[in-house]
C-alpha cells in the first residue's frame, strides 16, 4: 500500500466513526412516548416492606 493510499484508508475510517457517533448519539436522544396506559401499569412497587405480616 502507497502513503496515498493509507491517507485515503485513515480518512474514510475517520468519516465513518464520526457517521457512526453522530447517528448513535442521535439515536439515543430521539424521544420515545410511552401511552399513559402503560404508564400506569409499570408505576414501581413500593420499596417499603411490611415485615408485620410475616410475624403474624
């Protein structure tokens, strides 16, 4: 391989990374809507235990 051609290899890797970053960091900011049904389904339990119940 000339030096040209290592030149032009370096640059289009580079082109790629940053495509490859620029459309993941998009990705990960794109918003996603959960319906209100859902998200009353998948409230959290409460952490607090009841350790009453277990005496009795």
């Amino acid at each position: 391989m000339t030096r040209k051609e290592l030149l032009i290899a370096a640059i289009l890797t580079l082109i790629t990374v940053c495509a490859w970053v620029i459309f993941d960091i998009a990705h990960a900011r794109s918003k996603v809507e959960i319906p209100q049904k859902i998200q009353e389904i998948i409230e959290p339990i409460s952490p607090d235990f009841n350790t009453q119940s277990l005496e009795d």
